[in-house]
C-alpha cells in the first residue's frame, strides 16, 4: 500500500512525501503526490485540518468507486 505523509510542522513540498521521515508540507502538495502514485492513503501528522477535506477525499474516492470509509480511517 502507498501512503503519502504530511506534517505542516516538520514537512517539506519538496520532499517525496513517500517516507515517513520526509513528509510533505501541505495537504494540496499530498493530493498531487496520491494521484500521480495512485496512493492509497494520505497520513497527516502533528497538525490540524479542517473537516471540509475530508469530504472532499471522500466525494473523490465514491467517483472512483472505492467504498466509503467509517469512524477514524
């Protein structure tokens, strides 16, 4: 499975994202990175984002046809 990590803290849009000791910085930056690698998650670490992306990753993830996903995911 292919996981993309940001941390608005500690990360860096220039990084991979693909390791978790090199995350990106921001969650637009992630979002280029899933698609591209066609990743499976998106891990956000030591930040806070608001709820609106959530749905949104939701929204997308129903087009593609994947099923929704519930509690804390």
């Amino acid at each position: 499975m292919t996981t993309v990590y940001v941390s608005p803290l500690n990360g860096d849009d220039t990084f991979t994202g693909l390791e978790q000791d090199k995350p990106v910085r921001t969650i637009a930056r992630a979002r280029e990175i899933a698609v591209k690698c066609d990743a499976e998650e998106i891990r956000v670490f030591d930040g806070a984002f608001s709820s609106r992306l959530r749905v949104e990753l939701e929204k997308e993830s129903q087009k593609k046809g994947a099923p929704r996903r519930e509690g804390n995911a």
